[in-house]
C-alpha cells in the first residue's frame, strides 16, 4: 500500500486538533494582560500567534507525508545541523538576550530559539542509534558511554547558554528512551547519578539556579522578589476554584502574573476554566501521550518505535514541568506549555513532531477508529 493511500490514526489525530485550538484561545485571553503590561497591539500578539500555528500545521502536513525512515537516514546531519544552529548563539550580532540569558536568534523582526531545534534532532539519533544498536545496546560500550558522550557534549552547549532547564529534559528524555529500548536498569542508575552530579553543581555554583531551589523551599521569604511569581501563581490557580471566573476573565494576568502568556499561562488557564478546566487541560495531554505510545508501541520497526516514543515522552515531560512549577510541586523554569504558551518556534517544533507521529501511524498495526 503506498504512503498516500495509509491513514493517519485518527484518535491520535483528534486529540492533537484538540490540544491545539484549546491552546490557542487559552493564549488568546493570556495575551491580553500582557497587552495590559507592555502596551502591545492585541492584533500584532494574536497574529504572529496564528502565523506561528499555521506554519506549525504546514510542518505537520509536510512530516506525516515524509516516511519516517528518512529521518534515520539522515539523522546524524539531523543532530550535526541543530548542533551548529546552536552555535551561531555565540554570534553576538545574531543574538538577543533576556533575563541574562542567550538563547535566540534574531533575525530582523523573527527570533528563533535554537535549543527547540536540538531537542527533536537528539531524539531522531537516539532512537537511529538504537535501531543500529539492537541488542548490542544492553552492552555498556555500545549503549551507556555514547549516550553520555552526546549528552556531555549538548551538556557543555546549553550551560554555557544557561539552559539547565533544557539539558535536564533531554538527558531525561534520552534515559526513559534507552530504558524503552532495553538498556539495563543499572546503566540507567549510573547515568541517572552522573546527571543528578551535574544538575546539583550547577545549582550550587550558579546563583541564579540556586536562588530558584531555595525559593522552592521557602517561597513565602521574598514574595515581592523572588517568590513573587509562584505566589502570584498560586492565587490565580486558587481564585478559579471549581469551574473558573470564565473565558477572558482572568484577574492576575493583568499586572500581577508575570509573562502570562508564557511560563505563567497554565495560571492564567486555571483562573479562567478552573479546576476543571485545569484537570480537562491534563487530561488532553495525558490522552496525547497515550496515543503516541500505542503508536510507538505497534510501530513496525525499533526506530519507528523510539521516535513515536521519544517525541511523547519529550512533550508530556515538557509540559507537566511547566504546569507542576505552577503549582509549586517543583522550581519554577522557563519551561513552556507546549500548545498553548507563546512563542513560535515551540509551537512549530511540536507540531511538526506530531508530523512525524502521524507518519509512523500510517506503518502502525492499529485498528482504526
């Protein structure tokens, strides 16, 4: 049967329509306080928004018609171009910083933040890898020491960017991937140590990583500093109660939540819709990763497999991060709310990662719905 006759998964398709369009009108109403904040035009935010997303679905389009294998094929070149995309941060003239931070590429009026790019890239190689690999992967050679290998390398990349946030999703995306693919439980350990070693010396030597740790601890010290946005939070989370104050409604985001429209939107989400709206909201990305692991589970090859595997852990992961420092349970991050927080190369990179989803779902032994 060719590619153009095979069907995407429906459930999976649906789900990802879903978890979209809600998160676009959950960005609609968040951009309004920040319209409040910086004086911005409501219709330049929404419309580079909606310029975002339908790229996005473009990409999307484009991937779930590319067979994934092609993906394999080249996936070295993949990690090797998104390795020197990242590069170019050190081009100060290519550069913005925010926040102490040099994680963009600015290229006239559009800004690219390149570590999304990375993401996906390492993802596509380690599964290529372990479809190499097979079950020469379990051997400590072959699977442990080239996993940390890459992972020291993107590791020295993202600290000097100071983004700790997003080497720890990687490392523990790429861990949960090499269990999937069979690596031994205590080769899992020992990375899993050797990362927790160097998370735990960034936070000690870095004041601005310790600061949040010590924060989380005790956010109640410094609540007009540096307690201030997870108080702020907080509030907003508990003002909408059962259902919510209602769509647009939304008291915190103008003025008090910082970035509503980004690390603070799932706060902005939960005044307006709720706890109900916020379980709803779970509930759609839990559905979204259950659909991407049966996809990845029936694939018909290890990488096929992997990637759908990969790409669910990296989006659910990703995810809860922002929603659980919005709710206190660890320390806040610049980690955004994939769907529905602004910026558009996350939006992108997402979609067209479900491109990729949706293309081993055509090779998937799934009963169609």
């Amino acid at each position: 049967m060719s590619n153009h006759t095979r069907k995407i998964d429906k459930f999976f398709l649906i789900t990802v329509g879903v978890l979209t369009l809600a998160g676009f009108t959950i960005f609609l109403s968040a951009s309004l306080g920040l319209l409040a904040q910086t004086g911005a035009s409501f219709g330049t935010v929404a419309i580079k928004q909606a310029i975002s997303l339908a790229i996005g679905i473009v990409f999307f389009i484009i991937f779930s018609r590319i067979h994934y294998n092609n993906l394999r094929k080249f996936a070295l070149f993949i990690l090797l171009g998104a390795l020197a995309v990242n590069l170019l941060l050190f081009i100060p003239s290519l550069t913005l910083h925010f926040n102490g931070a040099s994680r963009w590429l600015i290229f006239g009026p559009l800004t690219f933040q390149p570590s999304e790019l990375l993401k996906i890239a390492f993802i596509i190689y380690l599964a290529a890898w372990a479809h190499f690999a097979k079950d020469e992967i379990k051997d400590v050679k072959t699977g442990l020491i080239p996993y940390l290998i890459i992972i020291g390398v993107l590791g020295v990349l993202l600290l000097i960017q100071r983004d700790t946030d997003t080497l720890a999703i990687i490392a523990g995306t790429g861990l949960l991937m090499m269990f999937v693919a069979g690596v031994p439980i205590k080769h899992i350990i020992i990375a899993f140590c050797c990362l927790g070693i160097v998370i735990a010396g960034v936070v000690y030597f870095r004041p601005y990583a310790l600061d949040r740790v010590q924060t989380f601890f005790n956010r109640g010290s410094d609540t007009s500093g540096s307690g201030y946005q997870i108080n702020q939070s907080l509030i907003a989370i508990g003002s909408g109660q059962l259902v919510g104050r209602g769509f647009g409604q939304s008291i915190q985001k103008f003025g008090y939540l910082p970035q509503p429209t980004d690390d603070s939107i799932f706060a902005v989400a939960a005044e307006e819709f709720g706890f109900v709206g916020g379980v709803v909201l779970l509930g759609l990305y839990l559905l979204l990763a259950i659909s991407m692991f049966r996809i990845g589970n029936r694939a018909p090859d290890v990488f096929g497999g992997l990637l759908a595997i990969g790409i669910a852990i990296l989006i659910i992961t990703e995810s809860f991060m922002n929603i659980a420092a919005m709710l206190g349970l660890i320390p806040l991050s610049g980690v955004p709310l994939l769907f529905v927080s602004h910026g558009g190369t996350a939006l992108i990179i997402s979609l067209m990662t479900a491109g990729m989803v949706a293309n081993v779902s055509k090779y998937s032994k799934i009963l169609r719905i």
